[in-house]
C-alpha cells in the first residue's frame, strides 16, 4: 500500500528546467523589440493594422514587464535614453508617433491605438500613465514638432480619460519650466484638451487631482502672476484657460483670508483690528461687499467649536453671533450685501441640523444689532430665498415678518413696537 503511495504522479524536475527556458526565451527584451519593431515596419502608416497586431501580440509578449519598452517604440520608434535620445544600440522603426503627420486628425487616429491596447489590456493603464510622465520630462531632448505631436496626443488622452490629469505633475520640473518648455507645451495640450471636450471638463479633471490651483507653477517664479498667465495664454486662444485660473486664484485668495480671519477670531483678537485687517484685504483682492461677508460668516461659525446638543447650541450661537455682530455690521452697508448673509445664514442652518430651529433667533439678533434691515428681510421673505430649508424657515419667520409689516412708524422715525401682533422674545429684542 506504501510504494503504491509513493508511486503517484509527481511534477518531474525536467518540466521545470522546460518551462523555465521557454520563460527565458519570452522575456528576452531584444527579442521583445525586435518583434514590436518588426510588426511596425509590416504594418506601416495603417494604424487599423497596428492595433489588430498589438492586441494579437499580447497574448504572445509579455507587454506587462516590458510596458515601458513597448511604449517608448509606440511613440519614438525605439528605446528612449535619460533625457529623451533614441539608444544607438536598438532596433529602431520609422512609423511612430514622432515621425507621424503634424496634425490633430493623426493624433486622434494614435490615441485610439493606445486606447484600444490599453482597453484590451487593461494592466497597461499605470505604466501607460508613467510614461507619459517620463515623457513630459524629456521634452527638452525633442524636436519642436515632437513636443506638439505629444502635446496633441495628451490633450486627447485627458479629453477621453485614459490618462488622468496628474500627469501634468511633471511640467512643473525647474529646467522645463526655466526654459518655458512646459508654458509652450501646455498651449498645444490644452488646445487639443479643449477642443475634444470643453473647459468644464478640463476644470473638473484638474480639480479631481489637484492641479486647478497649481496652473502658475507652469512659469518661473518671477513672472508666476495672474496677469502674466492670463495674457500668455488670452494671446495663444485659451482665453477660456485664463479665465479659469484667475478664478481659482480668487478662490484660493477667498480660502486664505478665511482662514486668517477664523485664526484671529479663535486667539481673541479684539474687533477693531479684525475689521481694519478685512477691509485692507478686502481692498487688496478687489472684493466685493458681497463676497466678503460671505467669507466673513464663514470665519465667524467656523472659528468655535459648537454644541452637539439643538437645545443647548442655538444660545451657545446667540452669544457668539451678538459678540460679532459689530463685524458683520462693518461690512453689510448695503441692501445686496444684506441679502448675501442672510443666503449664507439660509444655507449654514440647512447644512448643520441642529441649527435648523435657530433660524428665526439669529435673524432677529442680526436685525436688533442693525446688521440686518427690515427691506432686507422681507425681501429674502417674499423672493429671495433659497429652496433650502424653505418651507421650515418661512414658517419661523412667518409671525416676525408680519410684525415687520404691520409695524408703524413713529414721530422719531422709529419703528413703534407698542402696538405689535409679534411678541419678540424679550432675550433677544
């Protein structure tokens, strides 16, 4: 019973030394080439041709440990050198990327070979991305006409999503930005970009990996401005480009002084200095009144840390808000100004549930402190409002509003509140 045991089929050394040969002969990188090389030259400028023999040559290469070497061939027409020269001592091909036509039709017809190879071999997506980062930072040691076809080539890969915008990491390098290689390049990508899809695909794309706010990096330091950026890319067609940056910028500006303002509200500062710091910044940024209350609000409710429990944060936010008060007060002299942070109140109470019964009492303080006006609040009333929170709001306000309207005006021109139908909680009027 043993030796029968024993005598089971067993994998044989000799199996092993096979395959191991045969894995040998497979990964064999001047093989490899060789064989990319000479698909190329028997397929020519028929790109239709050139992706049915990469998808038929998968199964047989191993484009997974020679990713990079299939690519450098797809777009130069053979191995790359650091800095971007072809190695003297490889097998090279003409029919390429770099030695293709110079225009964007070419180019769409080469980021649909790359996307149907990719797509059916999807392990390629990560090195495909590495490449063209590798790329990017060899755009010095390319033609002129190059950089354009590989500019073209990358705003349509962007466009259509098989390459994610990070790529764009690499035009931030010193010696390209230096030499205004990257400025140059980023006119041809973001064109063909463009031009594929529009600029709210490019801001969202670039949003996602965090590149909106890093556009300026494409210059050196000394000309990193938004007028220099929005005329170099206005004068090469882009002004779409420019206008988005500029924007960015003013948001990140916005963030900045938002964050400021909350840290010297959470050390104490007194009020005096805060306003005269908002107004100067204020003044700086070419900010509207309406745009620095909403920053201003922002500040205020951001720099403490509220109470979890509806009952207990409501007064916890009254007594906060009536010491700021005079702040909110500096910068609402206008009736638009007014409705702005009466629209940020609306959106702040929604957002945080257990602000949602604190509405009606935050208005009320606000208009006591005279930082809100009657005409203000009716009109958020009666047209202005959000859809937010809506019906909860308008029926918190229905009773005070109707106060406001029935209120009459008295010999010393204020608003007589003997004869009222609305008693105003005594703590907060």
């Amino acid at each position: 019973m043993n030796n029968q045991k024993q005598q089971k089929p067993t994998l044989t050394g000799q199996r092993f030394k096979t395959r191991k040969r045969d894995e040998k002969e497979r990964f064999d990188p001047t093989q490899f080439q060789e064989s990319i090389v000479q698909g190329l030259n028997q397929t020519g400028t028929d790109l239709e041709a050139v992706a049915k023999f990469l998808d038929a040559s998968g199964a047989k290469l191993d484009y997974r440990r020679y990713a990079e070497t299939l690519f450098d061939i797809l777009v130069a027409g053979g191995m790359l050198a650091p800095g971007g020269t072809l190695s003297d001592d490889m097998t090279r091909t003409e029919y390429c990327l770099f030695t293709a036509q110079e225009d964007l039709e070419t180019m769409q017809a080469y980021a649909q070979v790359f996307n149907k190879l990719i797509r059916r071999y999807k392990y390629l997506e990560k090195g495909f991305e590495e490449e063209i980062k590798k790329l990017l930072l060899f755009l010095k040691g390319f033609t002129e006409s190059e950089r354009n076809k590989l500019a073209m080539l990358a705003g349509i890969l962007l466009a259509n999503g098989s390459i994610s915008a990070s790529i764009l990491s690499s035009l931030f390098n010193e010696n390209l930005v230096k030499e205004g290689v990257s400025a140059a390049f980023a006119v041809k990508l973001f064109k063909s970009w463009i031009n594929e899809k529009d600029i709210n695909s490019v801001a969202g794309s670039l949003r996602k990996v965090g590149m909106d706010n890093r556009l300026m990096e494409l210059f050196p330091a000394n000309k990193r401005s938004c007028e220099h950026f929005s005329k170099y890319f206005t004068d090469a067609g882009l002004k779409e480009l420019s206008d988005f940056a500029r924007n960015q910028q003013s948001i990140g500006a916005r963030k900045e002084l938002q964050k400021e303002l909350q840290e010297q509200m959470s050390r104490g500062d007194p009020l005096k200095e805060i306003i005269a710091f908002t107004r100067e910044e204020m003044k700086k940024a070419n900010l509207s009144e309406q745009a620095m209350i909403s920053i201003i609000w922002t500040s205020v409710m951001s720099s403490v840390e509220w109470n979890k429990k509806e009952e207990l944060v409501t007064e916890q936010a009254i007594k906060h808000l009536k010491q700021y008060s005079p702040l909110l007060k500096a910068f609402t002299s206008q009736g638009l100004s007014e409705l702005s942070l009466l629209l940020k109140i609306q959106e702040y109470c929604y957002d945080n549930i257990h602000f949602m019964k604190a509405f009606q009492k935050i208005v009320v303080l606000l208009y006591k402190a005279d930082v809100l006006s009657e005409e203000a609040i009716l009109k958020w009333y009666t047209e202005a409002h959000l859809a937010k929170g809506k019906s909860v709001f308008l029926e918190q306000m229905k009773k005070f509003v109707e106060w406001l309207k029935n209120a009459e005006e008295g010999k010393d021109g204020e608003i007589n509140r003997v004869n009222t139908i609305y008693e105003v909680d005594e703590a907060l009027f």
